[in-house]
C-alpha cells in the first residue's frame, strides 16, 4: 500500500497557506503576484522531488515523471476566491505533490508515474478553469479576449504582468495519462453529518442559470391607485415565492436552487418600481430533473404574463453545465481504497460544487475524492477541516493512484 | 367674479416651459443656471405687472402687491425634478402671476393684495421645500448643511453659483397674510376617471416609510443543502408577499404602499445571500391607519424573526410625515368658486403627493386646488393636462382668491 509523509505534506500545505495569508483565511487570486509566488513555490518543490516542472503561458504549473507513462495527473487549484479558505484548491495541489513524491521515493512503487498539477483559474477571478481549459485544448479565444477581473484588468494584461506571454502553453501529450484524480474539501455538510471520512465523488452536479425579467410600468409612489399600478418588484416577489413551491415539488434530495440577485428599477423609496430582474440559479446530478426544473421557470413567467399586469420573461443568463459523470473504474479504486484505510466510513456522492473535472473529464478519465469540511463552510475564511482528515485523504487517495495504475486504468 | 387673462396664462406658462425644455418635458432641477434664468424672467413679468419682484438668498421669486394687507399669497415651485413634466410646479407659479395680476388690473378687484410666488426645490434637489422652509423659518441649519445633490454638489455650493449668497433671506411677514394658496396638476387619475375638472384638496396625505433588514449566513449555492440555509432573499421575498396580504386588510381605499427598493448582498448568482433589504414605504390621510400599517410592519418582522431562520427588523428610515389638513375654510370658498364655475363637475378629495402647503399649513392657512392630469402621468416627460382645465382651474383659483380677501380670510 503506497504510503505518504503525513508531515511533510502538512508541512507543505501550512507553507502554501502562508502565500496570501489573511487571518485564517487566504487571498491569492489568480495571476497576482502572490499567487504567482506560490506557484515558483511549487515548481521548485516538483523539482526537489525528482520531478521536470513547468510554469506553462497561463500559469499552470506541471510536474512530470521521471518515469514513462501510462500516466495519472493529480492535483487542483493553488488560485483562491477573492476571501478564501485554505484549503480549496491547495489540499488537493499538495495531495498531488506529496502522492507524486512518494510514490516515486518507495521502491515499492517507484516505477509508477504520477504527474503532479496546479491548475491556474479556477476559481474564476478571470475566466474558470482557465488552466484546465487551456490544458485540453478548449480554450475559446474570444471568451479569452474578453476576459477580466472584477478590477477591470484583462487576463491579457495579467498575463504579462505575471510574467507569463513568452512561455508556451502546455497542452495534454497524448497517450501519456490514464486519467486524472482530484482531491477536495466537500465544501458541504453531508460527510461531517453523517460521521464519515472520505467522500467518492460520483458526479458534479449540472447548474442551469436563468434571468427572470419584470417590465411593468414606473409611476409616482403616492398618486398612483394600488388596483392601477403595474409594478415590476411586486411581480418579483411572487415569482420568487412560487417558484419555490415548483421546485419543491419537482427537487430531489440534494436539488438544490438560489436566487442569488434581484434588483427594482429605478430603486428609489417613491417610485413604483418599472422594472424588475432576478438571477435564479438551480443544480442537480440529473439532467432530466434540470430540464423540468427550467420548464417550470419558463411556465411560471408565461403564465404571470397571462395574468398580469406585468411581463414576465425566464432566459438563459449562462450556457448550460452538463452533470459530469466520474469514471466508474476510478470511482471503484477509491471505494475499495477508502474501505481499506477507514473501512465503513465512506460513502459515495455527487459534488454540488464546479471543479476543474468538469473540463478535463471529456478528455480523459476522471475521478474525485472529498474530504470533510468543518461545518460545512466553504468560500470563506473560516474554512478548515481536521489535520487528521487531511492525511486520511492523502492516503486514501495515493492508495487508490497506486492501484489505478497497477491495474493499467 | 374675478376674470383672468387665459391668452397670457397660457402663453406665460409656455415661456416657462421653454426654460429646460426637452422634448415635451423640461429638465429645471433647482438653483441650476437655467433654473436660475426662469425665475429672473418670472421678477421681471411681476415687475412689468406693478409688483415688487425679490428673488431672495435660496431662490424664492416673491412678488409682493402694491397694496396693503391682508394678502394671500398664491404660488407653488418653478424647479422641477431630474425628466420633469411641464405643469408640475410651473402651473401653480403662473396662477399665482396671472391671479395677482388679473386682480390688481380689474378696477374691481384692485384694491385686493395677492402675493405671487415660486418657491425653490420643492423637488428636493437638494431639498425638499427648501424654499417654503425657509420663508417659514424652520430650516434646520444641519439639513442644510448637509444637503448636496445627485452629483455630489453642495447646496452651499449651488447658492454661490447662482449668485445668491449676498442676498437676505425672504421670511413671513407676520400680519400680512390670510393664508397661502396653491393650484397643482392631480398627478393621479381620479379626477379624469371621474369626468370632474377641479379637486379641491382636504388633505396631503402622511408618509411613514421603513427599512426592514433581513439577516441570514452567506454561503455556496451548490453545496449548502436546501434545509440548511439560512437565506436572507428568501425571507424578503417572503416578507414582501405577507406585509401586502396585511396592509390590504388595513387599508382604505385611497391607501397606498410600495416596495421601491430591494437588494440582495453580495448579489451574486452563485452565492446565497446573506443580507438583504427592503424600503417599503405607505402613505394615507389617516394617521391612525398609519399607525396600524407600521404597527403591522413591525408585527411582521418580530414574527419572521421568531419563526426563524433569518433575522429580521422593521425600522423608520425617514421622520414621519404627518397627515397635512387643508383649512376648512379656504376649502369651503375654493368649492364654492367650483360650483359657480363648473357646476357639479368638482370633487374634495386628499393629495397623495406632497407640496409646500405640508411646510406652509403649520404658519398660516392653506388650501390647494387640483385639476386634471392626463393618464394620472407626472414626474415624467409625458405629464400633460388639457388647456381648457389649465384655464378653468385658474378662473377656479381667481374666484376664490377673491372670495377669500372680500371675507377677509
């Protein structure tokens, strides 16, 4: 059974926490300096390890084997949200790093090879999964060139600010990788609440996104009749209560939706409100469960429009995220790894959150292994999880590498 | 019966408008450089007609008869809001002009004192009934003070630029004055759903407006369970469905109530929102229902907030504005001139908008006559109001004035 160096890679997480440090918390967007600081970091700790390391035209920073493939990439995200935890992203960078090296210092297992990955962008603070895109070749160079964070600085300008116009951008070498393995924190309560230790991630969730629009009329709030007033924000409001009660009825389990903004127009304490928008976001592992759910949305507006007196409209305010399966095999590896090191504490789920397999597993074969997070908090400084769980994760993670590879994928 | 000059109120009214003219609307916001020009226009039309003309150091044009008391003063305001309409305000200036010097020139009424004026920012450019105010002697210095408009301009400021701050601040003169009368566009379509063309106003009607907060736990819109939220949108959206069932139940039929702004922070579609607020604001002529209305505003959240799980409290967000009576008098004479003029095609109804009277009626006496605005539009481009109620209404407003002075008040 591989075996991993619980302190170094405690080590080695607390010293990436240290890049972008803000109280327990972490900011270290991608492509600031900071973050570009951490991922020198990495390379060079790659290369301690025996590992070639690469710094790509975007920011990716990729190991390579000293052994010849077939291959396993593991790794995630060394970027942060704009007030991030420390642990999103870097617990499953280090988990590459620390699987890679040990692997490859055991006799036992030094022939195997392991690539270890950061991937830049993530989180989106330009473009997300940047990196993974540009990796498998799916980049779309307008959506490149229209790029920026939320400063206004173009990814351009990032880029060559961080150094990175001159170097080639790396993309996956075929034939080289079985697949790809991803750690994470759950970002969720679910292992936390029912007393487990590892997650097997079975797929990430689909997100429809829709902009549900009000057009009433504006007028004065004092001498118009309430039986005459067309009021956007009024329609608004019970739009949003009766599309909870459809969603409801159509949810499963872990169905889950949010509407994240809503905004009256022009906004002020005395004026009827002329116009009215709302962002009303829903995600499911089931697609046929999505489709319902984005019938229902356009059915509810139809139907307030029929009834007046306001127009109601439901569209697509993004492209459609397709639930993404995780490789059956994969996914047995990691259970029959998991039931090896903590037997019983397991359990198979969906990951409610975005991450970069979204991407990379329409390339190759993908797999995600969760750990707990204390209280379920993600996204914000107070996210943590137990030391004892990050190390649990490690090995159950290089055991399931392990033995992906022996058995060839 | 007083007799007025229709030809020159329409054709004054009409130069008053090309003052900002845009499109059909006018833009005039207050103590601006066009602003400032119609009202040097407007002294010097009281001028030419024998009165004594002072613009005085906020911008009052007040005109003051060449005989003694007892006066009435008749007017209302020459600014108007950001895309104002043409009537609102400049209406009841020209009355005022016309009917002060309609009375002066006919022998038979020469003897009578009418006191035309305009006041300034009735609109609250800077604010609100600054003009009224401080002729009344209740400007509050630190409202003052602190007063600055849309583009951040000081009053202070906006007084230099328009040459004012050397000039002695016009008040009341006490003894001089019978009272103040006001004719204004309706704003609301009551008078032209009901066939009439002159409402006399009883009332202006008081103005409670509230903050209601709502406070939840921000967190990720895919991996935070549906039970598990805390989501401060949801309970503002729940809030605003119940408080109208409540007030509908409260309310009479002239009551009304809006939602003029709502936001949900930080206002991101993949992020529940863990704060959010409401302005929800209510007026009515009875102070009493007013009361009932806040009283459930606050019901409602303690409830809520009980109920749980998100956190919400009802505050006043402004000082309340109580209702404003008409005196009965003045109104009983403005009725009277009705039925001499247009027989049984008046009505006593409240104001729903507020005006200077709301300043003025704590000093002296105070009445106000409406007539109609097309599709009850105003505080937009397309306010009008058709010239034969624009005629009529002043002939209303003269034949009061008059019947007010010979009775001496």
């Amino acid at each position: 059974m591989a075996r991993i160096n619980a302190d170094r890679l405690l080590a080695d997480l607390d010293h990436l926490r240290s890049f972008g440090a803000c109280g327990n918390g972490v900011v270290r967007t991608s492509l600031s300096p900071v973050d570009m600081e951490a991922r020198h970091w990495l390379a060079t700790r790659m290369r301690e390890a025996g590992f070639e390391a690469t710094i790509d035209g975007v920011g990716n920073v990729i190991g390579r084997s000293p052994n010849p493939g077939p291959a396993l990439l593991v790794g995630s995200h060394s970027d942060t949200q704009p007030q991030g935890g420390w642990l999103d992203g870097a617990l499953g960078v280090i988990y590459g790093l620390e699987i890679a090296r040990a692997l490859l210092e055991d006799p036992a297992t030094a022939d195997l090879a392991v690539d270890p990955v950061s991937w830049i962008d993530e989180e989106g603070t330009f473009l997300g999964c940047l990196g993974s895109r540009s990796w498998c070749g799916v980049l779309d160079p307008k959506a490149e060139a229209a790029a920026r964070n939320a400063a206004g600085t173009s990814l351009a300008d990032a880029l060559a600010a961080a150094d990175l116009v001159d170097r080639p951008r790396a993309r996956m070498e075929p034939g080289r990788y079985l697949g790809y393995l991803e750690a994470h924190i759950e970002q969720g309560p679910y292992l936390e609440e029912a007393g487990l230790e590892i997650g097997v991630v079975t797929s990430i969730v689909g997100i429809r996104g829709c902009t549900v629009r009000f057009e009433g009329e504006q007028n004065h709030a004092g001498t118009t009749p309430m039986p005459r007033r067309r009021d956007a924000g009024v329609a608004l409001f019970d739009y949003a209560v009766r599309i909870r009660e459809r969603f409801q009825a159509l949810a499963g389990d872990r169905t889950v939706w949010t509407i994240g903004r809503a905004t009256l127009d022009p906004g002020a304490p005395s004026i009827i409100p002329g116009r009215a928008e709302m962002m009303l976001q829903f995600r499911d592992a089931d697609v046929d469960r999505l489709d319902r759910m984005e019938a229902a949305a356009e059915a509810l507006a139809a139907e307030a429009t029929a009834a007046g007196p306001v127009k109601v409209t439901c569209t697509r305010a993004r492209a459609p995220v397709a639930p993404t399966i995780m490789d059956a095999g994969f996914q047995q590896h990691i259970a029959d790894a998991a039931e090896r090191i903590v037997p019983g504490r397991w359990m198979r789920m969906p990951s409610a959150a975005g991450h970069d397999p979204m991407v990379v597993a329409h390339h190759i074969p993908c797999a995600m292994v969760f750990i707990p997070s204390i209280d379920g908090i993600s996204h914000d400084f107070a996210e943590d999880s137990k030391r004892d769980d990050i190390v649990t994760g490690c090995r159950v993670l290089a055991d399931a590498a392990e033995s992906i590879l022996r058995a060839g994928g």
